[in-house]
C-alpha cells in the first residue's frame, strides 16, 4: 500500500485533483470530511464537545453550531487545545480505519490534508503531492469562484503556508493555473507514477 499526503493551498484546486484521482481508483481520506462526521448529531463526538462547551454550540435542530464554536475557540488557544483533544483522536481512529480498508498490494490510499505542510506533516507519508497555483490564479478563483470579497480571499491565503514551504516538501507538483483540460492530463500521469510506486512497493 502506498500512502500519500495530498495538499494544496486555499483556491489551487485541491479537491478537483482529490475528485480525480478517486475516480481513477485512489482511496480518499478526507481529514476535514471526517473532522465533520465524528460531530454529527447523535455521534459520541458531539456529545462530547457539547459536554465540554456547553448546549449553546449546538443550532435549534441539534446540529453544531460551526461559526459559534469557532468564534469559541479560535481567539483562544486554551479552549482550541480542549476542542482539538475531543476531535483529533476521533478523526486519527475514523481514518486509520478507512486506511485499513484499502490494505492490499498496489493500493494508493490519497489523504488530503489541508495543512500537511503547515503542521510539518511530510513524512508521515510515503509520496507528497502538491497541487500548486499562483497567488493571483487563487485569488481570482475564491473570488469569482466561491463568492469571497478580496479581503477575506487575501486573509486566508495569507493564514496558509506560502507557496514556497508547500513546494519545498513536494514529491510531484501539480501544476492548476490552467483550465481544467489541462488539470486532467496531469492527474492521470501522477496517478501512473502512484501506481508504479505502489507496485515497487
């Protein structure tokens, strides 16, 4: 099996990549997917979270409260330590068991980690690959694309690791400042050189 790190910086088209390389036969663990399915209503994740911070997290029909909690948490590294205690070991046993189902000669199992390079995540995985893109590329796409105001687009890019600390822990890169023709043809030879590796193992 082989395991590989995915990531890509807000707007460079990570999750198109992610979509492709599934169709192709990748296993896909999706850290953030994940991060919202051990909180659903009923979960034993949100009734931890709740017992931590109080029903007031929670929305009229028992959903979290998302914009709530990380107004919570985010201004106060305390109380962002006592969320990410609840969550992290759910998410780490969730995908580990997703991993365990993809075991067997030749498996590319893709774990798409938002900050794999901001968290010094690299060489938890056997490939890095990175989907990169200019910062005006970005930008135009979370503004045109996703509906942000300019400022907010530049806040969150700017929160991220820079282009250069991504491309630095890059096994393959994955060139998206083009149209989606070009993305494709990209994806395909990476999941190629994926499935050769995988074989080597």
């Amino acid at each position: 099996m082989l395991k590989v790190g995915l990531t890509g910086g807000i707007g460079a088209g990570k999750s198109e990549v992610s979509r492709l390389l599934a169709s192709y036969g990748a296993v896909i663990v999706d850290a953030d997917k994940i991060a919202r399915e051990v909180v659903e209503p009923g979960s034993p994740g949100l009734a931890a979270v709740v017992a931590e911070f109080g029903p007031a997290i929670l929305t009229a029909d028992g959903t979290l409260d998302r914009p709530k909690l990380g107004g919570i948490v985010f201004n106060d590294p305390e109380r962002l330590r006592a969320l990410n205690a609840i969550v992290h070991p759910l998410v780490g046993a969730r995908s580990a068991e997703q991993e365990a189902s993809a075991r067997g000669e030749g498996a590319v199992v893709v774990h798409d980690v938002p900050l794999l390079a901001e968290n010094g995540l690299a060489e938890l995985y056997d490939v890095v690959v990175v989907v990169d893109a200019s910062t005006a590329t970005r930008l135009d796409r979370l503004v045109r694309l996703r509906g942000m105001d300019e400022g907010e687009a530049r806040s969150r890019m700017a929160a991220q690791a820079t282009r250069e600390q991504r491309l630095a822990v890059a096994d393959l890169v994955i060139d998206n400042d083009g149209p989606l023709e070009a993305l494709e043809p990209q994806v395909g030879k990476v999941w190629q050189e994926l499935r050769e590796r995988a074989a080597a193992g």
